[in-house]
C-alpha cells in the first residue's frame, strides 16, 4: 500500500510518529484509569491520541511490509541481515496489534469510565475492570513499541556501529 513519500520510505516517516503518540498515549491512558478527577479534562486528547495511535500503527505496518520487501530484495544475499529485518517485521505485526488494541480500549473506557452526566453508567466492579484492562492495553503497547523499535534500529544499525567499533564518536 504505502511505499515512499518523496522518494523516502514512508515506514522511516511514520514511525517516529508510533515511537512517540503510542507511550504519550499509554501514559495518558494509565493517568486516566487511576485518576478519575482527571477523566472529564483528559477525554479529548486521550480520545485524539488513541486514534493517532491506532492509525498510525496502522500505516507503520503497511509501510513497514513495502519496506521489507525492498530492504530483503536489497540484502538478497545477507542472511543475517534477512534475519534482522524478518525479526523486526514479526515484532511490527505484534505492535500493530497492540496499538489497534489500545485504541479500541481506550475507546471503550471512555465510554465506560465517563459517564454522562449524573448517575454512573456501570457499576464500580465494572468500572474497576475496565481500568485494569486499560492500564494492561497501555503497558502491552509501549512494550511492544519499546521492543519493535529496538529490533527495528538493531536490523537498521547494527553493521554501521560494528564496523565503526573503536571510532570515537567525538563525544564519548
């Protein structure tokens, strides 16, 4: 589907989108399941960043899967390098998950921990429930971010910085 914007791979883009929206969103997610004070203030933007989360977990996905075919057509003959961008793929597909699945939680929380105004919509049990799962969604999903950007800089850098091993950086 989506391959490059400007002759750029459009996973490189996007991705920095994932690595940033998905842990500001869990964080927000966490703060909200444990706070209701902060609920009514909160609703919007937590709501803006499911969303942001979900759709761009999405198009990281599917660039990453046009990405892949490039990066494996271009190494043909490297099979550790295959490897290393075939590991980062299986844990893209895992975060795509996570991060449709944050959404879709933060979603029903919303729904389910604000009610409208008055009386509660669920009872406390549930409303106990859906905090936990909300707080489990959002710990889910910045791990997995956590663990496919890492193996996604390890498929990307890891032969720059082993033949580089011993030069100074200049900062070091």
């Amino acid at each position: 589907m989506l391959d490059t914007i400007a002759g750029l791979p459009v996973h490189v883009l996007v991705i920095h989108a994932v690595v940033v929206i998905a842990p500001l969103t869990a964080l927000a997610a966490i703060w909200y399941a444990v706070r209701p004070a902060s609920r009514p203030g909160l609703t919007w933007p937590l709501t803006a960043g499911a969303l942001v989360t979900g759709v761009t977990g999405l198009i990281a996905g599917s660039s990453g899967e046009a990405l892949e075919r490039r990066v494996t057509a271009a190494n043909a003959g490297d099979a550790a390098a295959i490897k290393l961008v075939h590991d980062h793929a299986e844990a893209g597909d895992l975060a795509r998950i996570f991060c449709l699945g944050l959404m879709v939680v933060v979603l029903a929380a919303i729904f389910a921990l604000l009610p409208p105004a008055g009386a509660p919509r669920f009872g406390a049990g549930l409303a106990n429930v859906t905090a936990a799962l909300l707080v489990l969604a959002a710990l889910a999903t910045t791990g997995s971010v956590i663990l496919t950007g890492h193996s996604g800089a390890k498929a990307a850098w890891a032969d720059q910085v082993t033949a580089t091993n011993g030069v100074s950086g200049g900062g070091d």
